[in-house]
C-alpha cells in the first residue's frame, strides 16, 4: 500500500470528530475557531535529500518545502519547530555553525521564528520541522469545480534536473548551468507574494512537491473531475529548454518529477483577467496550463493538438508493502 492508501484505511477514521484535521485530505490543519494553521513534515536522509555533505543546503531545502505547505493555503508562516536526530558526524560543530548561518537567513528572508523542537542521537539524520501560521480562511484541496481553470506559478523541472546532475545520472559541462540546476534544488523560490491573494480567486490548491501530475491528482481526489492539460503551455526556464532542445529530451519526462515548490490552484475562468493583471502586478509568474472538466473519462495530456497516448509520470509516492 502506498502513504495515501495509509492514511485513509489506519488513520482517517481517528479524526471523525476533529474538524480541524480536515479529513486528513490537506497538508494542514486547520483550526478555524482559533485561526491556526500547522502543517507537519519529515524529511529522512537518503529519502527527501541525498545525503548530509552540504548541511547549509540541506536545511534551506527541508525548510522552503516545509513552510511552503502554508504559502500554498494562503497562510504566511509565523513559526517553525524543528526535530532533528543525527550522529557526532553530521552534528559535528563545523556542520551546526552551517546550519545555524542558513537557518538564520532564512529566518530573515521569510519572516518566521524558530521556537523550539528537539534533538536526538542516531545513525541516520532525519529533521522533522512543524510551521505554524494565523489565518482566518485557508484555500483547501479538494474544492475545485468543474469547468475550472489550472494554473501553476513559476517554472517547473529545473529542480529534477538539479537531482540528476547530484545523482550523476547526466553530466553538463557548462559550470554555471551546473550550479543554476543544482540551486535550484536546494533552494526553490517559493511564490510567497501571491499568498494573502490566494483566498480571493483560488477554489483550490496545492505546492507541487511530488509532481506537477501526481499532486494536480491529489488536489482533484474525489471530485470526480479529470484534468486536460497542454503540455506546451507548462512553463519551463529558458535554461531547461535549452537543455532539452540540444539533448533531444522529452518536456513531458521533466515536469512532473517532484521537489519544485511552486503553487498549483484551480479557479474560474471569470477570474482570468483578474489573475493575469494581478500576478503582473507582483511580478510573479503563473501560467493557464488547462482545465478541469467531467466530460471526459480519463485525464488527458494534449501536445500539438494530439492526445499523448504513452504512460506519463504520476509523481512520488512512498510505498509500503
């Protein structure tokens, strides 16, 4: 059984009389009486990052994927709790003074306090971070209606890209396009001006952290809606293009891998105008890359006007069995 099937056959059923836990369908909580909203994540070595040889990377990536959760409701995170277990290796005093000096400017860049956790002794570094914000209204998943707009900010695929260069599964000789990937792994820009605005136009949303398909899945969940995309309209970095282009690789094998962080949301077509002058306002990107619709039986990835007819990535799962 995978994490989803989990949740709903172990899980679900323990929060029947807590409202607030939202049918365990979010990646929040979310207490409107009081307007909290917590989400909680669990990042394992080896699992959610390769290894620990780069700490100052590692916790910005673990941090902007946690808080990231919260912007993608509409909430702006007001504090972390960090959980962290490791070894005398990777908790070596040259490995904290690093994460302190990451953790410290992250503090800075998106406004958040650290306000407690806790440590523990193991073999393998695990980081466990819980955020926290205020709000009267969040934007949850499973709202969206038919008929209604997708939309996803900024690009998508330099992330995987940034993993396989890590991984060593391809190679780029260009040293600064090498680092641009990599960066944009350890460090994705979180669309955080858009997130006070969310409540105002969006029916639904979700970060894309396992993948544009995957999570666009999860955020339909019991709708009974499927999604029409256009595969040319997914918006990519100049960069990845460019790689795409001289390597003769497909769009449709990069942009749905996971670990870009941008925000997917659904919203009706009378908002268009709005949605366009508003995010051109805040100088931030966002692109219609489809729409939802009960008319068809299955969800459709269109190219060129033809429908894709080969299997497509659905994103990452974890797997139990």
């Amino acid at each position: 059984m995978n994490e989803f099937v989990l949740i709903q056959k172990y899980f679900k059923k323990l929060t029947n009389n807590n409202p607030s836990a939202l049918n365990l369908n979010d990646d929040v909580f979310f207490d409107k009486k009081n307007n909290v909203v917590v989400s909680s994540d669990t990042y394992i070595e080896g699992v959610h990052f390769l290894n620990f040889r780069n700490p100052d990377l590692v916790i910005k990536k673990i941090v902007r994927s946690s808080i990231s959760d919260l912007y993608c409701k509409g909430v702006k995170p007001k504090f972390i709790f960090i959980g962290a277990s490791g070894n005398n290796i990777s908790f070596s005093k040259k490995n904290l003074d690093l994460v302190y000096k990451s953790l410290k400017q992250e503090q800075n860049k998106y406004k958040f306090k650290l306000s407690g956790g806790d440590t523990t002794k193991s073999n393998k570094t695990t980081f466990t971070i819980t955020s926290l914000g205020y709000s009267k209204k969040i934007v949850q998943r499973n709202k969206c209606k038919n008929k209604d707009d997708i939309y996803v900010t900024g690009n998508l695929g330099d992330s995987y890209l940034g993993l396989l260069l890590l991984r060593k599964k391809l190679f780029l000789r260009n040293t600064k396009q090498r680092k641009y990937f990599i960066q944009k792994y350890y460090m994705p820009d979180l669309p955080t001006k858009i997130c006070s605005k969310l409540i105002k136009f969006a029916n639904s949303s979700i970060d894309i952290s396992d993948g544009l398909l995957g999570d666009l899945t999860k955020l339909i969940n019991r709708r009974k809606l499927n999604f029409r995309l256009d595969l040319k309209k997914i918006p990519i970095s100049s960069k990845l293009n460019n790689y795409l282009v001289k390597t003769n690789k497909q769009k449709i094998n990069f942009i749905s891998k996971g670990d870009d962080y941008q925000i997917l949301f659904t919203s009706s077509k009378y908002n268009r105008k709005y949605i366009k002058s508003l995010f051109k306002q805040m100088n931030q990107k966002v692109t219609l890359i489809g729409n939802l619709t009960n008319e068809i039986k299955s969800n459709q990835i269109i190219y060129n006007k033809k429908l894709l007819k080969h299997r497509y990535n659905e994103g990452y799962s974890h797997n139990f069995s």
